[in-house]
C-alpha cells in the first residue's frame, strides 16, 4: 500500500513539474515569427562595423530568424566603414535569400543612407533627412600658428606624396589633385552602388548626388526612398512579406553606453565626415518644427 502512494506520488511529482515547464516555456517562448533587429545609431565608425558584422554572423547562425529589420539613425562617418557594412549586408541577402527591410529614423545621411541601400525596401519619415551622397575630406593647416608661437616642424619623406595632408604644411596644387583622385573614386563607388541598388541611371544620379539632404518626403520622389512610413509600418510591412501575423523583433547588436564613448573619442581625421553630420539633428529638432 505504502508503495503504491510512494508511486502514485511520484507521478503526480513529475506531472506537475511536467505541466510547469510547458506553461513556463509556453509563456515566455517568443510568438510569432522571428525577424533580427538591427540598430545603426551615430557616427558610423569601426566600431559600428564590427557590430554589425557580429550581429549578421548571429544572423546566419540561426535558421529561424526569417530576415534582418535595420533601423539607421545616422549621418554618416567612415567611408570605409560605411562601405564595409553595406557589402556585409549584401553578402547576408545574397548568401541566405532573406529579406532586409530598413526604417529610417531622424537621419539617415551620407554613410547612413549607404548603408541602406542595401535593403530590399526603404521605408523613411516624411521629415528623415536622408540623401548627401558625396564624400568629404577635412585636412587641418596649422603651419602659421606653429610659427606665431615659435615651433619648427622638419619632415622627412620617401616620396613626394608622404606627407601630403599633414597638417604642418600647406597642401600644394599637386596634393589637392592627388586627394581630389582618392575622394572621386570613394565617390564614384558610391554612385555606382547607389545608382545599381536604387535603379536609377548614373546621368540621372549625378544631378542629385552633389552632397545635398532631403527630406524623406522628398527623398521618395527621387527614388531614393521607397515608402513614407514609421517603425510600426515596416514592421507591418515585415509581417505581410514573411506571412506573419505576428513577428519577434530579436535584437542582434547591443551597444553599452562605454562602447559608445569610446567609439566616438576613437575616430581619427582620416575618417571622410560631412560636416553636416554635426548639424544635421540640431537642425532637424529646432528648426524644422
């Protein structure tokens, strides 16, 4: 008898605790399709890139996330590392068939708008300033004030070019030609890419690829954009591409606050910025209101 209810106990035990963990995974197993999320937020740098890269190895390790939803809130930085996320984001598309969807948030500008263009659809804000297809090189001379103040500077070079755009010296006009080379070819990937993504021809991409922002509104006009939508409406968009009534939204890159600082006191003067980069949010959340 004693043996029969030790039994029965048993039983009920492993019952209970099997109902338990059905209800617990049940309740916290995310419902709904699984899609990767993506944030691009600030100046884009190394850092950015590595993240990113990191977040698209996530990516493809998992079978069961059905494709990427990138949300870029930045104006731009790092030639290199712009052009390092958008080839990171066509190899994913290329090598599982998934889909990228891109919501836009505030700013999405020169690198930003870059590393866009990858997606298979573009949704931005009619007020997202986008667009500023262009590259910029900011080179320092402080030649005079070393001499104001009585420092002499001696360099020694292997070659004519070594020293161009060191910031004791003037740039000489064979220096400005040799640069103006260097940005016209970053320049011209970007034209090709740009105008290769988003289907518009190269004479036609000219016109409106000389560094100026538009509004999103704008933007769709020209065919840089494809839709006038919120994140919600991406999502929704998500949902109705996959065949989903609903989607789990599972972040891929998690960016601490320290990485952020250090990230930002890391960028170098070689890094191609638009000025504008600086501007851009101020001017958006104070004037165009």
């Amino acid at each position: 008898m004693f043996k029969r209810l030790s039994l029965a106990f048993i039983f009920l035990f492993v019952l209970i605790v099997t109902f338990s963990l059905g209800y617990i995974s049940a309740k916290f197993k995310p419902s709904g399709v699984r899609v990767g999320y993506i944030e691009i937020n600030g100046v884009i740098n190394d850092q950015t890139s590595e993240s990113v890269s990191s977040a698209i190895r996530k990516a493809k390790s998992d079978p069961y996330i059905r494709g990427i939803l990138l949300r870029v809130n930045s104006p731009g930085g790092s030639v290199g590392a712009s052009q390092e996320i958008f080839e990171t984001l066509m190899n994913y598309k290329e090598s599982t068939g998934k889909p990228i969807i891109v919501s836009m948030g505030d700013v999405a500008a020169s690198g930003g708008y870059y590393v866009s263009i990858a997606a298979d659809k573009i949704f931005a804000l009619p007020s997202t300033l986008t667009g500023s297809i262009g590259v910029i090189a900011n080179i320092f001379d402080i030649h005079e004030l070393m001499k104001n103040i009585g420092i002499k500077e001696e360099t020694l070079k292997t070659g004519e070019y070594k020293d161009t755009g060191s910031i004791f010296r003037s740039l000489t006009p064979k220096d400005k030609e040799y640069l103006m080379g260097l940005i016209g070819d970053s320049y011209g990937q970007f034209l090709y890419d740009v105008s290769t993504r988003r289907n518009i021809p190269l004479d036609k991409l000219k016109t409106i690829a000389d560094g100026r922002v538009f509004s999103g509104a704008k933007a769709k006009s020209l065919g840089l954009i494809d839709e006038l939508g919120t994140l919600n409406d991406t999502i929704d968009y998500m949902k109705s591409l996959l065949g989903a009534k609903t989607i789990t939204l599972e972040k891929l890159n998690n960016k601490s606050i320290l990485d952020q600082i250090v990230g930002a006191s890391s960028r170098t003067n070689l890094e191609q910025s638009n000025f504008l980069m600086y501007i851009l949010p101020f001017f958006k959340d104070n004037i165009l209101k």
